[in-house]
C-alpha cells in the first residue's frame, strides 16, 4: 500500500474514533450533569461503555505515540511524515495539535465532572477520569522525552 494512502486512511480513523468518542463522551457528561446527590447513579449502556473505553484506550494510544516519535518540544508530526512533507508541515502540524488538544480537553472535562464535581454519579466517568489521569503522565512523559526513575541502579 502506498505511503500517503495509509497515512490518509490511518489520519481518516483516527478522526473518525475522536467524533465517535467525543460525541459519546459528551453525552454520558451531559446526562451526569443533570444529577444531583440523593439518586441512585447513572447507569451507563454496554454499548456506550465499549466505545467510551475502548475507543478512548486507542485514542490516547495514538496521542502516546505521536508524542513518543516526536522531537520533544516541537510539532508532533512524526506519524504523517510523507504527507506533511508533500502537503505542508505547518496543516499537519494544526490537524495533529487540534487532535492532541482535544483529547486533553474531553480528558480534563471528564476528570473534572466525574471525579471532582460528580463523583458518586457514574462510575464509568469516574474511571475514565481517574484512567486518564494516569494515561496523561505517560503522555507528558512521551513528548518531553523524560525516562521515569531507576530505583535501585547508581
């Protein structure tokens, strides 16, 4: 398969994940939202926890390792090499930083509404907060180059 058609189609999924999460996410936070101390928490739909959790686990592996394979510091454009050779270092550059972007802000708001302000409401949106705490480490990790400590070596 050419070079640029995978790079495409790998960009097209990806996005696609990213509308499909967000788009769940967002609705699983707005039916948070409504609830109030006293009721009994929000069951969420099998349907909605697999894509909430599997597409967010695929999605934050990508933003690992377009972090991982980038210069720390500068744009994070190492998995859309030839495209953004062929079409402009500077589009790819905002396409890939807009998708980083949004996945700390859904990662954030969802931290912020299921763990901090709504903890008792839904357990899916607390373990998602509380996973993607974790999973950020690793993402701030991965673009500043940092190794994590040896304990025990000299």
């Amino acid at each position: 398969m050419n070079v640029k058609v995978r790079e495409i189609a790998g960009s097209i999924v990806s996005l696609g994940a990213l509308v499909l999460y967000a788009i769940t996410l967002l609705d699983i936070i707005n039916r948070v939202k409504g609830w109030s101390a006293g009721q009994s928490p929000i069951l969420i739909d099998d349907g909605k926890k697999l894509i909430v959790t599997g597409l967010g686990g695929l999605i934050s592996a990508v933003v690992i390792a377009t972090l991982g394979v980038s210069e720390p510091g500068k744009a994070p454009i190492g998995t859309v090499r030839k495209l953004s050779k062929d079409y402009g270092q500077l589009t790819f550059s905002v396409i890939t930083i807009l998708y980083i972007a949004a996945w700390v802000f859904l990662g954030g708001y969802t931290t912020y509404i299921g763990v901090i302000k709504f903890p008792g409401a839904s357990s899916t949106l607390y373990d998602l907060g509380i996973s993607w705490l974790g999973i950020l480490i690793g993402a701030l990790y991965a673009y500043f180059g940092l190794n994590p400590p040896q304990h025990g070596s000299e």
